[in-house]
C-alpha cells in the first residue's frame, strides 16, 4: 500500500515539475528535457504490465494535456512501457527481469544502458510522432540525441540525489 | 471458442497497448490537422489553474519590461489620436461601447509555446468573456495566432509558429495577396508563398494581414521581408518574413472578434451550393 501511495506521488510530482519547469526550458531554442520518463524508469514491475502500461498511456495523457500535444507522449509512454521487459532482459540480463527496489545497488554501466534505452526509444518515439514524416529523418534524429543527452543527465541527476537514504 | 479467448487472455498486454497506441495516435493525428475540436487540451479547469498559478509568479520577472512594451504602445497610439486630422461627431468612449463590427478583449497570455512544431498558447479569457473558435489574436506589433479551443475561462490558441495555421497576407505597398506559412524552423522568421511575379518585392517591405479571412481584421502589421526568391515553378514569390513580434516573449495580446464572421460564413457558404 504504501508503495502505491508513493508511485502515485511520484506521478503527480514528475507531472508537475514537467510541465511547469522543465518544459520552458528552450536550451538553444529548442531542446526540452522529459523527465517524466523517470516514472516508467522506475516503476516497479512484478506481475503488473497491464496497470503499468495504463498508467503510463495516464502519465503521457497528462503530459499532453498540459503542454496541448494531442496524443504524442501517451504514444511514447505507452510504447515505452510496452518494451520495457525487453530493454530490461537485455540491460540487467535474465537474471534481473523481475528486478524491484534494489534500483540503485545494481552497477552503474547496467544502470546507464537501461536509461538510455529507455529514453532513447521514448524521445525517438515523441519526435517521430510530433513531426510524423518520415522525410525530417535527420531533424528527428538530431532531436532525439540532443534532449536525449538532456533528459539522461537530469535522470541520473534525480536517481542519485534520492538514492543515499535508501541505503 | 475457448481458444479464441485464451488467447486473448494469454496477449491481453499486447491488446491493452494495441489499443492505447491507437487511441493515442488519433489524438495526434488530430494535433497534426487544424481544428478538430481536440478532447485533449490545456484550456481546463486544472491546467488552467495551475498555469494561472505559474504564470502569477512569472510574471513579476518580466514587469519592467513588459511595463515599458505597453507604454510603448500607447504612446504610439496617443500620437494617432493627437495627430488625427478629421473629428468624430461623437467621443468613443471605450472599445466595448463602440460600435463597429470588431470586438476587442483584452487577455493575458499564461502558457507560450514556440519550440514544438505545433504551437498552442493559452490565454485567460475564455466563454464567459464570449470568447470561441476562430478569432483573430493580436498583440500591440504584429499577428499572435488564432483562437481554438474554449473553456469557461482559458482558451487555447494556434500560434502563428504552428505548421497547420495558414493566414491571408499581403505587401502593404502593392496590396498582392499571399499566404503565411510556418516551417518550423526559427520563432521568428514565417514564409509567404503565392505572391505573383510581378509584384514589386523590395528586402524590408511591410507584410500586413489582407483582410480576407473573416478572422483577422485588414492591415495588422506582421512582419518584414529579409529574403525572397522565386520558386521553382518561376511564377510566385517566396519570401522570408521577420516577425514583428517576439514570439519568445509574449504577455498582454488583445483578441478580436468580428462581429460580421457570422453573416460571411452564410453567404460564402450559400455560394459554394
């Protein structure tokens, strides 16, 4: 119970600090970072896929909601959370599927594949369905790397800072 | 039969994201398509709030300038009024009392938009201020965008920066017609396609709006040329266009209704018949 209690004031907070702050950030004139993406990073999941990628399609529903982008990052959240098991089988190995709080014990070069995985298929996802046309290839590419980069540091920025009292 | 269920059940997750991923991608194609009375929008109680909220704290940040924007524009439009030569027969007492067939509110802009391909802002006024779908919004230098959705009390806009909103302009001096376009590259430069090759184009020359639309009153100034050239086909002009306006830094805007769009509408369409 307790741990729902915190996903859901995880969600509210990533929420808020998304569309407040880290929207409006314009670094060169363009370049966002999604934080956001943290809550499917860290979402714990058991046997739960369904709740998860509900909640995820909730969480971009209301990215968008704010930021008045139709559908675009519940596409992405949702997509995400779809290949999440995928992308954690191939970071933390079979072993380390079911894996749970134990987040930050595990080393970081798995840590550092599992994100950027995770935020590299999530922004590929958002820019591809913000300019849906496959003709601005490169500009979506470009995008992705560059706010990729971005969002990557802020997460890791974020799981460190709210690692040291689990210990 | 009981196969079929099972499986179902087996891929139910599949399923689930199946049709989450299709939901999610109508809402998008319907961000990709102008005016689709989107069902996701900011222009609601919450987002409203909370930008209203925000934008409370904000704009202490930008008074000065934002002040010194303002006195600007009355004082260019005190020297209109002091230097007008005609006299009216009967004051003007303020904009709601006039009689004319536009209606200007003035509202604040809570959330700006100009990084994304498709631009939407939200403003503070909404349908208690008789605010709805399709009116003109300006600010004291140029085009802002052009309102969409409404609420009780927000309404979001289609910035001009918005790849899907196309607007009637023409050059001030020759009055050739042309469309503005946006192509998502810079917030302050738009494009202007379809004038004819025997306009007189000149780097520097005033874009005005054309009047034509029902939407955007004749002569607000947009922008000014900083390049043209002809296009492929060697018939039309197509020119870069500066906007007048910092996009990047918006805050008081006045949204203009024309009080005659209606009757237009009717007759336009009557014709098309």
């Amino acid at each position: 119970m307790n741990s729902t209690l915190k996903i859901i004031l995880r969600f509210i907070v990533l929420v808020f600090l998304q569309v407040t702050i880290f929207n409006y950030v314009n670094f060169l004139g363009y370049i966002n970072p999604y934080i956001y993406v943290l809550f499917l990073v860290l979402f714990p999941l058991r046997n739960n896929k369904s709740v998860f990628i509900i909640s995820a399609f909730l969480l971009g529903l209301s990215v968008d909601m704010f930021s008045d982008t139709g559908g675009i990052h519940a596409g992405a959240s949702v997509f995400v959370a779809y290949i999440r098991p995928i992308i954690s089988k191939f970071s933390f190995g079979t072993l380390n599927e079911m894996y749970s709080v134990k987040f930050n014990s595990v080393e970081f070069s798995k840590r550092l594949t599992y994100i950027t995985l995770i935020v590299a298929n999530h922004h590929l996802m958002v820019y591809f369905l913000e300019f849906f046309n496959f003709s601005h290839i490169l500009t979506i590419l470009k995008y992705t790397f560059l706010s990729g980069i971005f969002s990557i540091t802020l997460i890791f920025l974020i799981t460190f800072l709210f690692s040291s009292k689990n210990k | 039969m009981q196969q079929i269920v099972n499986f179902f059940i087996r891929k139910k997750t599949f399923f689930l994201f199946l049709l989450l991923f299709a939901i999610s991608l109508v809402f998008t194609i319907q961000y990709h398509s102008y005016h689709r009375s989107r069902f996701v929008n900011s222009a609601n109680f919450l987002s409203g709030g909370i930008f209203s909220t925000t934008n409370s704290i904000n704009s202490y940040f930008g008074l000065k300038e934002q002040n010194l924007k303002l006195q600007q524009e009355n004082s260019r439009l005190k020297s209109l009024v002091y230097n007008q030569t005609q006299t009216h027969d009967s004051a003007i007492i303020d904009t709601t009392s006039y009689n004319g067939i536009y209606k200007v509110t003035p509202a604040i802009i809570y959330k700006n938009d100009y990084s994304k391909n498709n631009n939407v802002l939200l403003i503070n006024k909404g349908k208690n201020d008789s605010i709805s779908q399709d009116y003109a919004v300006v600010s004291d230098l140029g085009i802002v965008g052009i309102t969409d959705n409404s609420s009780s009390k927000f309404s979001t806009v289609l910035s001009v920066l918005n790849t899907n909103v196309l607007i009637s302009a023409k050059l001030k001096k020759s009055n050739h017609f042309g469309t503005i376009s946006w192509d998502a590259k810079s917030p302050s430069l738009v494009n202007l396609t379809e004038i004819p090759k025997v306009a007189p184009v000149k780097l520097g020359d005033t874009i005005v709006t054309s009047g034509r639309s029902a939407i955007f009153p004749k002569n607000i100034s947009i922008g000014e040329v900083v390049d043209f050239n002809i296009d492929k086909a060697g018939n039309f002009y197509k020119l870069k266009v500066k906007l007048f306006n910092d996009m990047t830094s918006l805050n008081h805007v006045y949204v203009i209704e024309n009080k005659d769009k209606a009757a237009i509408m009717e007759l336009l369409n009557g014709n098309n018949e």
